[in-house]
C-alpha cells in the first residue's frame, strides 16, 4: 500500500511573511527546495489558486501537503485548529483539502482558565522532533521567532503551550520606537546581550529596562554601539522568564530553529544556567510534514 | 525687588508632539492659554527662533519659561540634565538661556548601578505638586504618559524615578503590530480593562499575555470589542507592578497629570487595592514653573 510518503510529495512551509517548498522522495530524501517571499500577507483569498498552481508548475506532479498560516483565516482555506492536548494522529485526521491533491495541515489551540493560545507551522516541526529523536518522556521546546513559542511534549502530546511576542515586539522597537535609531546594527552574542538577556531574566520590568538603554546611551553610561545587543538581550531574557516559570517540564531545552535568533536563544538559555540541545528547524519540519504523508494514502 | 512671577510670564510645556503655553499674571492666574502641534519632533534646530517669535506675537512682551523637549539635543538650545537627587533651586540655578527674555529648565536624570533613566517636563510637575500640596514628607508619584514615570519625592527634593514606555508600547502595538486590528476602539474602565489590570499586575509575562488577547479572540474565548480596554489593562497593570515593586515611598499614591490615560491610571491602582489622591497636570505645572519664576529677577 503506498501512502504520500512513499511517493514522494512536497512539503510547504508557508508563514505569513515567507514561504519554503521542499521536494521529499520516497526515501525522505530533499531533492529541491526553493524559498520565495510569497507570505500569506502579500496574498489576497482569490490569489492562492494561482499561487498554488506556480509551486506545482516549479515541483512537477508530486501532491503538497502544507503548514502554516496558509490554513488561517487569511489563507487559502481556513483549517480550524486543533485542540491540545494533541497527536500527530489528531493533526493528521483534520487536514483540509481545498483540491485532491492539496492538504492543508491544521494549527493548534490551547485554552484553559484565562490562557488562550494559538500556532500554526510550529506544530509540524514539534512532531519532527519527536521522530526525529525518539526520547519519549517529557521535553521542553523553546522555538525561537516572531512569535516565540514554549511548547510541553510529553510522549508524542503537545500538552500546552505559550506565546511570546518577543521578535514582533523587537521589530516594533527597531523599526518605530524612540529607541529605533539605537537599533540600527545587528544584535550579536557577547557581554552587552548576556548583561541584558541577566537583567531581562531578573527584573520583569522589561518596559522600564527598554527606556534606560536609551537613558543610559544619553547619559553617557552605556555604548550606543551596544544597544541593539542589549536590547535583545534584554526581550529574550524576559521571554526565557516567561518560559521557564510557566513550565517545569524539563531540565534540558530543546532550542528548535534555525538561524541567528536561534542562536541568541540557546546562548541566553546557557547563560541562565539551563542545559540546552539544538534541533535544525528545516529537518524538523521535514520529518513531522513525512511523519503526516505517512498518513495519507 | 521684583522678579519674573511677580512681574507676570508666559510658561511654555514644550514637548516632543505637542506645546502648550500659559500666560500667568503677576498674582499666578492663568489669563491666557494656547495648545498646537508644533511639538519639537516637527521641528529642525534652525525652526525654533520663528517657533518662538510667534509665541511671543501670541503673548507679548512677557518672558518666556520653557519646559520639556524644546532642552533636549533635538530642541531649541540643549539644557544639561541635572543629576538626582534634585530640588526646585537645583533647577532653577541650571536654567538655561537662549537670550534674555528666554530661559528653558533643564531635565532630570538619574543614575545608579544598571539603572538610567531621564526625564524632562515632568519634573516641573513634580515641583509644583509639591508647592502645591505643601505636605513635605515621602511621595510616591505616579506620571502616566507616553512614558510613565514613577518619583520618588522627599521633602521636596526628586531621590529617583524610573520610566516605564506603557503609552509608546500601546501606540505600537494599536497602529503596527498583529493586535492592531483589535485595538481601533477606545479603552474604558470596565471589566475587561480591570481582569486585564489584575493579569498584567500578577503575571509578569506582559508579552505573552498581550498575544494571549489575539488568541482569545480568533478561539471565541474573548470579546473582539474588549480587546482594546484588556490591552491597556495588562499595559497598566504591568507598569504599576514595576513602579510598586520598585518604590516603597508610600501607602497613598499621587497620580499627577490629566485626561483619560490618568483616570485609567487611578482606577489600576484602586483594582490593586492602593490609595491615590489625584493632582491636575497643568495646574501642577504652572506652580511648578511659577516657582521657578519666583528665583529670576
């Protein structure tokens, strides 16, 4: 009996801002890949089929199984989420086909008490991690991004998992705030951004700490050149507070990413005295998108 | 012997979006008053002279006391920050004067360990309340704005203060950020504004708890038409946390200023259980400046 996986099928990963196709063989395999800035943002409802059709035209006949914020409620159609706790059977038995050969991969919700919460995408790359390693037991994920996310695996099961605004709210900074011409540079490792990622973690008065970079440069007692460091420092230190005081899930962190923020974070989460394993964000999502076309015949 | 207050000046609140001025006549009535948008933001160096030639068109021949902004590196003529702690007579000896008829009070800073935080405009406030008042003693001052500060006032003189950047995090939010759909209406004390004040005092989580708005919505956990009160509630809240934990000055808060943002303000403290006394802004401002009036001959 063959099934997605078997066939081979492309694996779309398609955010809000960006897109990634990749081409998996039988053998889970990447045999192409292309990446574009096609973001469901730039996208109007009627745009998709055309979308859609340009990703088949560029990857031959294989089918396209797709995660992310193409399934919201600006996306090609809408997949409601799931709720967690929740398998990758569960995500598996909710997929949306807008077309025979297109499925949409559903996102997650948590809601307990006065905690609500939502992901689309993560949830894929969650599930490839836990093929990918095979531990079992109870882990503890730090996924790094625009909207950081904290997420409790426990034998397969996506507990819960919680929302951090932290890479939105440094871009609002850079980008509109009285402290936008102090954040210029890149944001980089080193003694400005472990101060602030320590300050960050202690102080949970982030908003105060923000305006006295600022102060501090004015006054002469901090480097301007820092600021940028010490300001990431300073958010990413405040979202790890928020991540280890609402979970105790584990003492090692899985740091599941890609890229320079993914970096800060294990360099922060090493800093406060957690042990941290880094998973490829890539590979994750490439084994959870298989993990899925396994299950589709 | 006379001086400026007894001889009647114009007192200009020069800030970064907006400037208001005064006419104070010798027994300290305001007997005219103006407000435009020419804050020093749009404004270059070169267009303060015209700026002020026009004030004095609109006043006479009156002298002209000038506060906020207009000191700063961006405004008219740079007036150095006096170091905390400070009294009235600190600032008024460090006054700063473009030409004869022309003075601008300098700021505040504050500097001790990590923290740094500056202040201009505010402080003039300060002073007054405390002419004003005539209570002596330890006050705890609560500042709402843009940038929210909390002082620290001892027998009339500024120990310290701390800013906390809730109004700026609420513009950002309400005109760029994933929230800002849900933000266009008004926020009104209510109980969506008042569960949002008890979550952000309580959590220290601010952005986390701010996209748990967003989720609350899209799952039908939450009102659309709250989100804007629920937003400022957490702004607030967490902004009294950190002033409160910051300060022990008093039992009885004073909340200094004017307008919607200030009653916010008093009714967040009040859900927390703390006392305030509220003082106008702009009377408080014109006792301050007439003060410092009071030490020009």
């Amino acid at each position: 009996m063959t099934n997605w996986a078997t066939r081979g099928f492309v694996a779309v990963d398609w955010g809000s801002t960006a897109r990634r196709a990749y081409a998996v063989d039988a053998g889970g395999r990447i045999t192409d890949e292309m990446e574009d800035d096609a973001g469901t943002l730039t996208l109007a409802r009627g745009d998709f089929p055309a979308s859609v059709a340009a990703l088949r035209e560029r990857f031959g006949a294989a089918p396209l199984l797709m995660a992310g914020m193409v399934g919201s409620n600006r996306g090609w159609v809408e997949a409601p989420y799931v709720p967690c706790p929740a398998t990758l059977p569960d995500l598996a038995q909710h997929l949306c086909w807008p077309d025979d050969t297109a499925a949409i991969v559903p996102g997650l919700s948590f809601h307990q008490g006065t905690q609500a919460d939502v992901m689309r995408g993560e949830e894929v790359q969650v599930f490839g991690l836990d093929a990918l390693e095979k531990r079992g037991g109870r882990t503890l994920i730090c996924h790094p991004g625009t909207h950081a996310k904290w997420i409790e695996l426990d034998e397969g099961r996506v507990q819960r998992f919680r929302t951090v605004m932290t890479g939105e709210l440094f871009s609002l900074l850079k980008r509109h705030s009285i402290l936008a011409d102090l954040l210029a540079g890149p944001a980089s490792v080193g003694p400005a951004f472990l101060d602030g990622v320590a300050c960050g973690f202690e102080s949970g008065a982030l908003s105060a700490d923000l305006f006295g970079v600022r102060a501090g440069v004015l006054l002469g007692a901090r480097q301007r050149e820092d600021a940028a460091s010490r300001v990431s420092g300073l958010l990413i230190g405040c979202d790890i507070r928020t991540g280890l005081g609402w979970s105790d899930a584990a003492d090692e962190i899985a740091v599941l990413g890609r890229g320079s923020l993914t970096e800060l974070y294990a360099a922060a989460l090493d800093h406060v005295g957690r042990r941290t394993r880094r998973v490829d964000g890539a590979a994750a999502f490439v084994a959870g998108m298989r993990a899925i076309a396994e299950t589709i015949s």
